[in-house]
C-alpha cells in the first residue's frame, strides 16, 4: 500500500535520493483561482520563500502571518537520465497539499504532520528540467486533524480559529527529496523482536513490488554480520545480542537486497534497535525491565522558522533533555519531522508518537475548559464520519512510517477529546482497534485525558494500555495562594482512579506553570519562577504517593507560540526552558530530581 513511507530517503549503488530544500517561489491565493488560472504551470507574481520552514513568522505584516487558505509553492527541478521509478517526498504538506508536476496533477493529501509521497515516474522529463508546484492550505475544520475553524472577521479577512493551544504554523515545514528507485524496489518493511535468554529473536517482513529473491542481513557495530535470512519474511537469530536500552542503545544495521541470481536489483539498509515493550500490571516494561518516564510534553516549534524543521535546534533539544536526565517525550501534539526518531533511536528516549488528534472539543479556550474540567459536546455531530476517515488513516500512516524507530515505544491516538458520551467511546474504539490492528510490535496504545476524563465520567479509559492523564491542579485549578487545596484535589482524582481498579499505569503527559523568564518573586505569586518549582515539588509530592504512578512528563520543554488571547503572553510560557532553549529555574530542580529517580 504505502510505497517507502517507512524507509527515509537514502542514497546507495541502487538508490539516489536528492535533496530539493532551498528558496522557492512561493504566493498567497486568498480568492483560491490558481487551479483555474493554471497557475501550476508557472506563478504569475511570486517571492522566494525557503524550504523547510513555516511562512508566517518570516514576514514582517499581520497580513501574511495570520494569513488563512491557500498558497502556492513552485520550483524548477531536474531529473536525471534513469530507468527506474521516480518519486517525490514531502516530509509534510501543512495541512494539506496538491502537487503538480509539468501542470499534471500527481497526487493529493490530507493532514499536515505526515509525508507525501508521489510517483511521478510517468510525468517527469528524463535529463531534463522540470516544473514541480504545491497547492497547499491551511485552513482548519472539524473534519480534519487537527480540528479547528476559520473565522472571517467584518473586513472580510479569514484567520484560522484553532481548537487547539499552539500557533497554526504552515507551508512546506519539512525536507523534499527527489527519490529515484529501481523499478523492483524495497517498498517496506517491518520487524518485531523476542528476547530468549542471552539470545534475540528479529521477525521481519519486507514487502517488495517484484518476484526476485530478498535477502536480509544484521551486522553489528563493528560491521560483523551477525545473521541472515532469505525471503520475504523469515527471522534472524542474533546471539548474545546486545540491547537497545534507554539511555543506552544499541543499534544494528539492517541491510535488505532484492536479487536477480548474484546481481542486485535493490537495496537499503536502516538501523534497528532490538528491545521489547510491555505493559504488566502497574509498570511499562523496555527489556522485562522496569522504566519509569522522565521528561516532557514538546513542540516543534521555534522563532522565525516557526515548525520548520532545524538540525541544530533538534542537536540543542537533545542535549539540553540529556543534561536534565530526562529519558521520554511525547510528540505533542502531531507526529514529527522523521529526524527526530532516527536521532531518539541513536540516544536511547523513549518517545509517545502522538497523531494530531487534538482539538476535538468545540471551543478555542480548549486547555482552559480541559483544564477546569468543562464539559463541550464533540462527537455527536454530522462532520464526525468524515473526521474518524481522517483520524484512521493518519494513524495508519503515522504507525506505518514509524513503526521500526526502537525509541517508539507507544503511540498516542488523540490529546484531550471529548470522552463522556458513549458518542466518543465508539468513535475511539474504532481508532484503537485500527491502530492494534496495524502495529507489527504491539505497542501499548495510549491517549492523553484532560479533567473532564473523570474517573467516573470518562468512557474511554478502559481503551488504553496505559493512562496519560493532562493535569494542571495549582495551575488552572486553584493555583497561587490555593495551592494546597489544589494539592488535595489531586490526592483525591488518584483515589478515585484507585477505587476504579484501573490496572494500568498512569504517565503525567502534562502538568506545569506559564512562567515568565523575567519575573521573580519571594515569596511566590503565579507565573515567577519560584512558583513554577514550588508547583513541580508539590506536584512531585503526589506523584511519589501511588506506585501506579509511573511516568512524569512536564509540560512543556520550551515555551512556544500560541494563537494570540488574554491568556497567553506572546505564546504559552510553560516552557522549562525558554523559546531560545535557555534554562529557567525549573531546569535545575528536575534535573536534580531525575538524577536519582
Ligand atoms: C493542555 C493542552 C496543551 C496546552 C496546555 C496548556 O491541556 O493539551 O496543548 O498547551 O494544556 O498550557 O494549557
């Protein structure tokens, strides 16, 4: 079905992957004629904007930066002589994107936050240059993740109303390749992993588009082939192997080939971690061993380039959560850019890959009524069809792309919906099913509960494998002077989830303060930084009481950009470090924390 949607682009003997990343043309088409006026065989005006990055923040105008509906992007490429398929891959199209290449049409998508990919092997000009344009858009509804509205304010001027708490970024926000592939080619594959004693059993699966003979090889670090195995599906047997383990992986590289007698037809190698992932009563076991999660809830997100993806940003984040002896985050609140899998793998965290499922409540102020515990009808309208289409096949293709990263150790299928009616639990029941269906390692299955999840009102708690719960007590919830009735509150959710007999663990996916660099304050007042570490001491305090407690991940590692509102201050400021990724107090309490924890 999904042709290299799990195989990142590389370039070997068989293989040629070109980077088209660099300025672009780029316009706006507010009044939505470009089709009409064929613009996708050339823009009549256009700037020259760059690849990967979200527009808004480069321009200086409200105009552009608020802008809501559709864009074109256009460039020149040129395609070498070569005799097999050719393809495209879009690291993203945010939220969804037509692409034409010489003026034909090759392929449409929906959802922002995953690749498209294109075969273009009968439309592109071999030795030639040709003309590659994206119609994209970036309007937001309840149809498609994540959800949202367009607003159309009295001049006539359409913004995006979001449902959700961070900037509505846009554009062409990842890497596009140009892939050149044999004909019979590598299409995916997938593996699965049995420990036996010193020993570790690979199960794989490789799907390829031909009839010739696959091989498949592992070879350790220092390049000894430590198993083989022919076929299509088959298991290699890695003795003493050594094992991927948090903070401390080990990768092997897997090397697949499609042979003709000796010759070869196709290959591609990728690195694999062997670890297994389990569930058993309170604890989430990595290797039969047990791991309690240290670290936070993030965004792709930073100045200028807004959720465009940066290496270096991605290096700095990765340090800055080593140095906080941190071991987990939760790709909030969409699948990210592939980079941060394939780095999470080589460094040993672990990673919740969440789908952009978020928004499915009907209010703007979301993380306001979420976190109070209001209740906002969702799942009962006409559009739900349509959106559970949508939600399906992003988890499908977010399982598909993910599913051989070791650091992916659970997935996400939603953050905060509506889950009292029985309305939303048959919506769920379906997305769950779907995912378990899907995934060839039987990861736990998750999704993050706001307060209105209640232990008594929640329909949807008995779907996952393990509980993330959204809380925010001595922030949205008597916070400031209140904070020891907050404190209580707390104590008594976790027993009321104890009365239960919910038997899984429960990760704190969310729990912190908006708090402002600059502001400090003896003794405390909200939104110092005093008051952001008292609030993680005495939420610590709580968690350290219920040993089904087994995960914290606070929200957020960095402040990030919001849409703007009374309660936001140029964004949300809940971030541990600042947006230019400099420690706040905060910093220094939870790395001490985790350093023994
Ligand atoms: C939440 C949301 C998150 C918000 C956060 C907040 O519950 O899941 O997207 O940013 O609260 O800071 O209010």
């Amino acid at each position: 079905m999904y042709d290299q949607l799990s195989l990142y682009p590389i370039t070997n003997s068989k293989r040629l992957s070109l980077s088209l990343d660099g300025m672009w043309n780029f316009c706006f088409d507010p009044a939505s004629i470009g089709e009409k006026e064929n613009w996708m065989s050339g823009l009549h005006s256009s700037i020259s904007l760059p690849v990967p990055s979200s527009f808004q923040d480069l321009f200086t105008d409200q105009y552009s930066k608020n802008y809501c509906g559709d864009f074109w992007y256009e460039r020149d490429f040129f395609v070498p002589e070569h005799d097999g398929n050719i393809q495209l891959r879009f690291g993203s199209i945010t939220h969804r994107g037509v692409v034409y290449v010489n003026g034909v049409k090759v392929t449409e998508h929906e959802g922002g936050f995953l690749p498209v990919l294109c075969d273009i092997t009968s439309c592109v000009r071999k030795g030639e240059v040709n003309h590659l344009s994206v119609k994209a858009n970036n309007e937001l509804n309840e149809r498609s993740l994540p959800c949202g509205a367009v607003k159309t304010l009295k001049n006539g001027t359409r913004i995006a109303a979001p449902y959700f708490d961070f900037f509505n970024y846009a554009g062409l926000n990842r890497s596009v390749y140009l892939v050149l592939l044999p004909e019979e080619r590598i299409q995916d594959y997938s593996v699965n992993y049995t420990l036996n004693d010193q020993d570790a059993l690979v199960d794989y699966e490789v799907r390829t588009n031909g009839e010739h003979e696959v091989k498949v090889s592992l070879f350790d670090k220092e390049g000894n082939c430590v198993a083989q195995s022919n076929g299509k599906k088959g298991q290699l047997k890695v003795e003493k192997a050594h094992l991927w383990k948090v903070r401390n992986a080990y990768l092997y590289t897997l090397k697949i080939a499609i042979e003709d007698g000796g010759k070869l037809i196709d290959a591609y190698e990728d690195k694999i971690g062997i670890r297994t992932v389990k569930v058993e009563g309170k604890r989430i076991l990595i290797n039969g061993e047990e791991v309690y999660l240290k670290g936070f809830g993030k965004h792709e997100d930073f100045d200028i380039i807004g959720r465009g993806f940066n290496l270096p940003l991605l290096k700095r984040d990765y340090e800055c959560m080593k140095w906080m002896n941190a071991n987990c985050f939760r790709t909030s609140h969409y699948p990210y850019a592939e980079e941060w899998y394939r780095f999470a793998d080589e460094e040993g965290f672990l990673i919740i890959d969440e789908v952009a499922a978020v928004g499915m409540m009907r209010s703007t102020h979301n993380f306001v009524d979420a976190g109070m515990g209001k209740y906002t009808s969702f799942f009962e309208t006409p559009t739900v069809p349509e959106l559970l289409k949508n939600h399906l096949s992003q988890v499908e293709e977010m399982i598909t792309r993910d599913k051989n990263h070791p650091s992916v150790f659970a997935f996400s299928l939603f953050n905060e919906p509506e889950t009292t009616s029985s309305f939303a639990h048959d919506y769920f029941a379906k997305v769950f099913e779907k995912a378990r269906e899907i995934d060839p390692q039987h990861r736990p299955m998750t999704g993050a509960f706001e307060k209105n999840s209640a232990p008594e009102k929640c329909q949807c708690y008995m779907l996952v494998d393990f509980m993330c719960l959204n809380r925010y007590y001595g922030w949205y919830i008597s916070g400031g002077p209140d904070i020891s009735d907050a404190v209580e509150k707390f104590h008594d959710e976790m027993k009321r989830w104890e009365a239960k007999g919910f038997n899984g663990p429960i990760v704190f996916t969310e729990f912190g303060t908006d708090t402002l660099a600059t502001e400090h304050k003896l003794p405390s007042v909200m939104w110092s930084q005093e008051y952001q570490c008292e609030y993680l001491e005495e939420n610590f305090k709580v968690f350290d009481t219920y040993d089904f407690i087994q995960g914290e991940l606070v929200w957020n590692f960095a402040d990030f950009q919001t849409t703007e509102g009374i309660f936001r201050v140029n964004g949300n400021k809940k971030g541990v470090f600042t947006r230019e990724r400099q420690p706040k107090d905060s910093a220094f309490v939870l790395k001490r924390r985790w350093e023994n924890k």
